[in-house]
C-alpha cells in the first residue's frame, strides 16, 4: 500500500464525513490513518456495495485497532 497517495482533498472529505459522524475524532491524523485503513479494507469490495453499515464496520475495527 506504499504506492497510495493520500490528497488533502480526500482528507477534507473524510474529515467531514468524521465531524457529522464521529466529531470526537474529527482530526486530521486520524483522517489520514482512516483512510489508509479503509483503502485497505475495502481493496476487494465494490464501491457500488459500500453502505453506511458496513462503513460504520470498518469504522469500528479501525478505532479498536493499537495505532
């Protein structure tokens, strides 16, 4: 995953999704440090099947996860 780059705009866009969903850690580290996750999670899962469930899933394997 060293190849991913991560944009400032896809940080904004996941800092808004934090702040309406989970303000407590609406921060640009943890932005950054979701989204890394979350590509690597969803690597071999369609886009087109991505609900709100299964990314409040994610989200919570993320925020259990020892950073």
């Amino acid at each position: 995953m060293s190849d991913y780059e991560i944009t400032d705009e896809q940080i904004e866009v996941m800092l808004r999704y934090l702040q309406n969903f989970h303000p407590e850690q609406a921060t640009r580290e943890f932005a950054e440090n979701w989204l890394r996750f979350w590509k690597a999670k969803i690597r071999d899962t369609s886009v087109k099947n991505l609900d709100n469930d299964t990314m409040e899933e994610m989200f919570e394997a993320f925020t259990k996860l020892d950073r």
